[in-house]
C-alpha cells in the first residue's frame, strides 16, 4: 500500500504585529502523520493520542483537509490519515493548522507533487476552517513553506516568504485552553486610525529589520496595539512575563496566535534559555500548570524525516 509518513511543526502565527497576516515556523515540537491511498473514494482518520479529538472526517481538519484534495482528482481514490498529535490542541502554536497542512502534504507526496506549496496552503485552508470558524493561512502558510511567511491576501491566495537571520525562540505554554474562535470575538471590528498607523509601520519595519538581518530594527517594530491589549488578559501574568523576558535579553514576544502560548525571540541560544528561566520564574508563582521550549526556526516546513 502507497503510504507516507510526514512530520509537520508547530507555528507561530501573528508575530506581534502582524496580526493574521505573518506567522513562523518552529523546529519543535512537531506532530507525526502517516497518509495512506485508498482505492476508494473515501477519507478516514485515526488518532493516536489521548487528546479526543474528533475521528470523523468532516469534524477533524485533516479530514476536511484531505476531502478538499480529493475535490480536485477525478481517480477513484480516498486517503486515511494516522495522527499522533505532539502539539496539543488550543496551545496557540498552530495544533490545527499542523494536521490540515501534514495532510495536505503527504496527499500530494502520495499523487506525485501535482500541487504547488501555495495550492497546498490553499487546500489546508478548508481545514482550518474547522477550527477557527474562518478560513485564514497564518499559520498554515509558514508550516508548509518553512520559515516567516507573510499572507498577503487570501483571496487570491499571496504568500511572500520573508528572509531572516538566525533567530532563536522561547515558548512557555501554559496549560489552559484558549479556543481561536473564542479569541476572535474579543477582537473590535474597528481600529483607531492612530493605531492602524503605527500598526502597519511597525509591520512594514519588521519585514524590514528581518530581511536586512537588523537586530535592533526588529526589536523596535516588535509591538502591537491591535490584539494584544485585549487577548493579554487572557493570559495570567503576561505582562511580568514580557518584562522579565526582556530584561533577560530578549529581542520581544507576544502572544503566540490566539494564546495562551507567549514566545520570545532571541539572537543566541544563551539568551533564549535564560529567558525560558525567567519565565519559569514568573510562571512558578501562578499555580498553573505549563511547559517552556526553546527552540529555533525551522526554515523547511513540512519535515519528511
Ligand atoms: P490551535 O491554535 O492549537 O490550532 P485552535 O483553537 O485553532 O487551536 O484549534 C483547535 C481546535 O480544532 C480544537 O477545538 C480541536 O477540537 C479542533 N480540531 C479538529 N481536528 C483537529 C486536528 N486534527 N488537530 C487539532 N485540532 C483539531
């Protein structure tokens, strides 16, 4: 039986101030998906892992991910998918997002590369859907090309991959479950023109900081006024958090996605792990329950290996 077995990344999405457009891809942690040709039109998934999450594929994003390649061949032919989930679902590092984009990918192995990484993010799409109750590609744009990507526009599909220099990242997750859809509503249908100001110059300038390797330009651009002044409650502690990270060398962080995962950039490994004591530090205090990585960007997207 034809089969592939693909490790997609969990992914930062939102990148401060580029609230649903720029996103990033981690090295770690990633989950392992094994995609099989059935010789009937059919889509079936199974999980191993113990996070209950949905098995019939019209509820379960790679499901739908999978249904919407199908929608594209005219063979008789049908997939199932076996899923062992790392990225816990609701962390805000893209848990979602990993399964619709793994699908994809390993489909597309499995019919000889007849999609292109943008038709893949199109795809995907349709399962985060799911998900989110909106169809948006910050995350799954970055886990299928790699590295910082910015989504353009979704219709029609633009994503522009965004050079950067060596950047190391902090994650703390604190265990709670912020569901996107949830997030979404806190959000105000209108910014202030102020803030869409300097919004969009600090978007543009972190671009700018990344692609010319300028370390202190992306510190300088790393702050929103969209998202986080509002999702930030939702986090315990976020704001000790963001100033004991800084103090201990960070470059800036903010909300992972839609929470209650916070990153942290950092130029060196020795910062990134003092910064992931620092965070412990401030979490230890809380009574919640969370787990800290440090790990880097992954610049190649969907791992095969
Ligand atoms: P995250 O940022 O971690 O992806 P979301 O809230 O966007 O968090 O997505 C998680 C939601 O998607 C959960 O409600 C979960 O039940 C649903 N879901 C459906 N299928 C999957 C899947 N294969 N992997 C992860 N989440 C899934």
């Amino acid at each position: 039986m034809k089969q592939t077995t693909i490790y997609p990344s969990a992914t930062v999405a939102n990148m401060v101030c580029g609230f649903d457009v720029l996103g990033f891809a981690l090295e770690e942690p990633c989950d392992k998906m094994t995609v099989r040709l059935l010789n009937e039109k059919t889509v079936r998934v199974v999980h191993h892992d113990s996070y209950g999450l949905p098995t019939q594929p019209e509820k379960n994003v790679a499901g739908v991910a999978l249904q919407a390649v199908l929608n594209q061949v005219k063979e008789n032919i049908g997939f199932e998918v076996e899923i062992t989930k790392v990225i816990k679902p609701g962390s805000g590092i893209g848990s979602s997002a990993a399964s619709a984009a793994g699908a994809v990918y390993g489909a597309n192995i499995l019919l000889g590369n007849i999609f292109s990484k943008t038709d893949l993010v199109r795809l995907a799409m349709f399962g985060e859907e799911v998900a989110s109750g909106a169809q948006h590609a910050d995350n799954i744009a970055p886990c299928i090309f790699g590295g910082v990507t910015l989504v353009r526009s979704l219709h029609p599909l633009d994503v522009v991959e965004v050079d950067f220099p060596e950047l190391q990242v902090t994650v703390i997750h604190p265990q709670l479950e912020i569901k996107t859809s949830e997030a979404r509503k806190l959000l105000k249908p209108e910014v202030p023109l102020g803030n869409a100001v300097k919004q969009w110059a600090n978007v543009g300038a972190l671009v700018a900081g990344l692609m010319k390797h300028d370390y202190e330009l992306i510190t300088r651009s790393l702050h929103d006024y969209v998202a986080e002044p509002v999702r930030s409650a939702l986090i315990p502690r976020f704001d000790e958090l963001k100033k004991h990270s800084l103090e201990a060398g960070a470059l800036g962080g903010g909300i992972s996605g839609s929470g209650p995962s916070v990153f942290m950039l950092s130029k060196n490994a020795n910062t990134a792990h003092r910064v992931a004591d620092a965070m412990r530090k401030v979490y230890n205090e809380t009574g919640v329950d969370f787990h800290v990585h440090v790990t880097t960007i992954n610049r190649k997207g969907v791992k095969e290996k």
